[in-house]
C-alpha cells in the first residue's frame, strides 16, 4: 500500500526528529549560526507529543552549564529555572531506618550547587517557543514512522506517520497519509531508546565497536504536599530500600515550588528477578518511615515513567552515518554519577548543529556525506570530558550495592573520575532474568489509596491517551513467545516490568484448557520504552503509534 500513496515532500537543509533537549538545543544554534553570518537556512523539528513537553519526563534537575552557554540571557528570556538548589542529602536505607552520608563523602558529581530543580517539560516548552522566534519550523503531533534513504544508501529524512489507519492496517475514513521530510542532513534526537535510532544502529552497526547499553525505568509522580513538609530547594536521594542489595536503583525526592515536590525511582533494568515490578518497589519506597512524613496530607498531581540510558562512554555508538547524526539520549549521553542528562543532551545537540552549519556554509549544494566533524567536536568537548570521568559509576554497581559504593567513592572522591581502568557492563539488560524456578516471588503489598496507589489510577494522571481503533504500536515478532517462552520460563515478566498496566495475562476463551493468553492494553501505554528493553525474548518491538497519542504531561 505504501508504495502507491502519493505523499507530499518537503525539503530542508536540516531535519531534527525529536522535541527533547537535544533536539531543541540543536535547532535554537542551528539559527543562531545563521543569523551570526546573516545566511538562511531551513531547519524542521517534528515531536511526537500532542505539543513540545507533552512527553518530557525527568526529575529534573538542570546544571544550567550548556543553557548559559546556548542562551546566556535566559533569566531575562523568562527560562522556568524557579528553584536553585538548597540543602541536599543522601540516605542508605533500611526497612526502618536511615544513615545519610557526611558532605564530605559525597562525590563531587553529585554535589548540586549552582544547580536548579525545574520542570523539564516546562523548560522544553519554553526552548520550543525560543526556536520558533529564531524561525525553526516546529511540527509537534507528528511521528517520525521510518528512516527514509537516498539511492547511495545515505539518509534522505523520514517519512511522518499515517493517520486514520484503522486496527486492521488498512485505511479508514479519517486517513491522511504522512509526509516526506528530506534534508541534507536529519538529526535524530528521540530521546533514550529512540525506535529510529534502534534501527539506524543496526543498519549502519553502530555498536559494534561498543559495549551494549544498560538502562534503567525512572517513574515519577508530581505531588501538593503538605506545607509544612515543604522545604523549597531541597534535594534527597536514597539508595538501599525497598531494593535488594543486587538490584541497582535508588530514589530521588525533589522540593519544587508552590508546595511541589517531584519523587521518582529507578530500578536499573539489569535486575535478575522476574518477579520484580519497579511499579511497586517505587510504591513501597513512600511508605519508608523517613520518607512517608513528606506526603501525609498530600495529594498527588501526575504520574510517569520513562526509560533512561545509564551505560555511559563505554555504550556511546558512533554518532555519525552518512546523511544523519544521533544525539542526546538517542546516543546515551546522560551522565550517571550526576543523575543529569540534560546538559549533556544539549550540549550534544549544540554540537551537532555546529558541524552541520559548517558544512552547509563550505558547500550548500552537496555538503558532505558524513558529519565527521561532529564526532571531533564531542570528542573534543567538556561532554565527552565529562562522561569519561563517570564511566566507571555504573558498572561499578555489577557487584552490588556496597561493594558498588565502596568502588564508587574510590573512583569518584579519591580518584576523580581518572582512574587508569575502565570497568566493563557485561550484558544486555534482556539478558539478566533468571528464570522463575530460580527466583522468590516478591508480595506487595496492597495500595492505600492515599500514599500508594495502583497502575490504572497511577496512569490515569499521566493523561494517557491513544486513537483506540489504529494498529496496536506494540507488536510481536512471534505471537506464540509469551506463552510459550515469557510466562512458561519467567511467569510472564511483561506483566510487571510494564509501570502503565500494558501487558496482561488473561484466560484465552478460544481454548476451553484454562490456558492463557497475553492482552496488550496498548491505549495505557505511557512511551517508556521498557518493554523493548527488557523483554528477554526481545520479541516485543515498540513502534510509533500515531501523533498526538500518548502521555500528556502539564508538569513533569
């Protein structure tokens, strides 16, 4: 059918497939250049979400290093950089009680002076209204469906998604078919797990001179407390419980202003049980004696989840393919230690735009087919400086949490990030899962409605929403696995590493044997991107649904 749908095209010296920090930083310098040297040039942003934000999800805190490099008058372009960063802690906890590390023990990386705890969201949107003053062409509500090619194999752009296609593939009476974008050069900044990206590394085997990424699920929830457990600027980060001392993960509780506090958890995806559900290990985390006191008399606001890149320098693919360049967390640049992405991302794209504005300005008819210089300028740049002195955090953790932390203080505090090693990952996150004769069953306990709470509710607040009658986005390469393989060997794993209550097992009616079938409830589905990691069949393939669908996040 596609191949006989006249579709229109549109062509611009650069394309950025991504409404993230990466992707918007790009575009703003992309412009800036221009202006500078008083040339034009066409640059296009499309952004899956219904608006710039709508998918943005992080703690966050923002080290404001690449903003003031990017936009030095932001305070007085009304950033939404509201709350610096006060006091901040670090607890290891027990199931009843807490030790919090001296200052003094604290790895310079974490340190978070100078800082500022922000919406991310927010800040994106407000970095989407400074592109379109500089003249970006923003499209948010449209998907970037696949990689287009040029007849030497380059990338040509990509080709945005069909609308008003009905759930059995074929055209209904709303279809509009998507567009083709070209462009000299496209930069995909999707964020972490991008779909295209995926496949761009496989095409151009990005990875193959690189360790395989680790990723972690961070889930947050916005909530109004109470204000006299409010302390503006405060920072708190926990390790320890709810968690076993071999899964990695930890939490991190955010004082925002009007009486917000940001509280998330992530569970690095490398754990082994499959019983284990970060959903309720995020859940059980809030109901710690020293956490608990925070939301007593609160009310929660939104709820999120969103997969992150924690495999640092040793898991960075080549960035550059011919006709096109990976940035941000589409790349893996979130620094580790620092619990920071943004900066990075930023920074990345920033990058990126230089080398294209470089080689569209030596020659605007056929720049060069490749954009060497942008893997120069990383390598050259505090980004790179950066994620070399963290790359040893993470996989310091393989051998649990206090040997991890003991390796850990001797890399970051004693060392600084310069030891004359580098520790290797080992697996692929699909890899890790035991299987369920080898695993103790975890039992949660049941949500009180008022601290904790259940999936549906939880992604209710996410305002999650899909057009129901379009093609499930999350497809299977062989419908038989998750009986015969996920629930036969790991009891269906899908059911809890999902946090939006997406994959459930249920009696299949067409058999009269009381054996079960697996029911994917794609309309919850939050574009965490989990299931694509962890499935230990790698039989689950996230793909885009249509524009627009998804998560709506007014804060996050």
């Amino acid at each position: 059918m596609a191949e006989e749908i006249e579709r229109d095209v549109m062509e611009f010296d650069v394309l950025i497939v991504g409404g993230g920090p990466s992707g918007l930083s790009a575009a703003i310098r992309l412009m800036q250049l221009a202006q500078e040297s008083e040339q034009e040039i066409s640059v296009c942003l499309v952004e899956k979400g219904s608006e710039i934000g709508a998918h943005i999800l992080s703690g966050a805190i923002l080290e404001p290093t690449a903003l003031n490099e990017l936009i030095p008058d932001w305070k007085e372009k009304g950033a939404p950089l509201n709350t610096p960063v006060g006091a901040e802690k670090i607890m290891f906890l027990s199931e009843t009680g807490a030790v919090s590390t001296p200052q003094m023990f604290m790895p310079p990386a974490m340190h978070n002076h100078g800082n500022y705890i922000i919406s991310l969201g927010n800040f994106c949107r407000w970095l989407g209204e400074q592109a379109e003053a500089l003249g970006v062409d923003v499209y948010p509500g449209f998907t970037a469906a696949k990689t287009l090619y040029n007849a030497d194999g380059s990338v040509k752009g990509i080709q945005t998604g069909d609308m008003g296609i009905q759930r059995d593939g074929t055209p209904g009476p709303q279809y509009e078919p998507g567009m083709e974008l070209h462009a000299k050069y496209t930069f995909f900044a999707e964020g972490c797990r991008g779909h295209l990206g995926k496949a761009l590394k496989a095409h151009f085997d990005l990875e193959k001179d690189v360790q395989p990424q680790t990723y972690g699920i961070g889930i947050k929830e916005l909530w109004e407390i109470d204000p006299a457990q409010h302390q503006p600027g405060l920072v708190v980060h926990t390790a320890g419980w709810p968690l076993k001392p071999d899964t990695y993960g930890g939490s991190f509780l955010y004082h925002l202003e009007d009486n917000q506090v940001a509280v998330g958890f992530v569970v690095g995806l490398d754990y082994k049980n499959p019983y284990l559900s970060p959903f309720e290990e995020f859940q059980r985390f809030k109901t710690h004696p020293k956490i608990r006191a925070t939301f007593e008399g609160g009310r929660r606001i939104s709820y999120g989840a969103r997969a992150l890149n924690e495999g640092g320098l040793q898991c960075l693919p080549k960035l550059t393919f011919p006709g096109g360049v990976l940035t941000g967390c589409d790349a893996g640049t979130l620094n580790m230690p620092k619990i920071k992405g943004t900066h990075t991302a930023m920074k990345s794209g920033m990058l990126a735009a230089e080398a294209a504005f470089e080689a569209l300005q030596e020659n605007a008819e056929s720049p060069a087919a490749e954009l060497t210089a942008f893997t120069e300028k990383f390598n050259n740049s505090w980004v790179y400086d950066e994620l070399s002195a963290a790359r040893n955090v993470r996989p310091s953790f393989k051998w649990g949490l206090w040997v991890g932390t003991l390796l850990t203080g001797i890399d970051q505090v004693l060392l600084r990030g310069k030891a004359p090693w580098t520790l290797q990952h080992g697996h692929s996150d699909h890899e890790t899962l035991v299987h369920k004769d080898k695993a103790a069953p975890i039992t949660y306990p049941r949500p009180d409605g008022k601290i904790t709470f259940d999936k549906l509710s939880s992604v209710f607040l996410s305002g999650t929403n899909h057009e129901e009658d379009q093609p499930i986005h999350l497809t299977l390469k062989d419908a038989s696995v998750p009986v015969a393989t996920n629930l036969a060997l790991y009891d269906g794993p899908e059911q809890r590493f999902c946090p939006a209550g997406v994959y459930e097992y249920v009696e299949d009616e067409s058999k009269q044997d009381g054996s079960q079938r697996l029911q994917i409830n794609a309309q919850n589905c939050v574009h965490c991107k989990t299931c694509d990691i962890k499935d230990p069949t790698q039989n689950i393939v996230w793909v885009t649904p249509e524009g627009g669908g998804g998560p709506n996040y007014p804060n996050m």
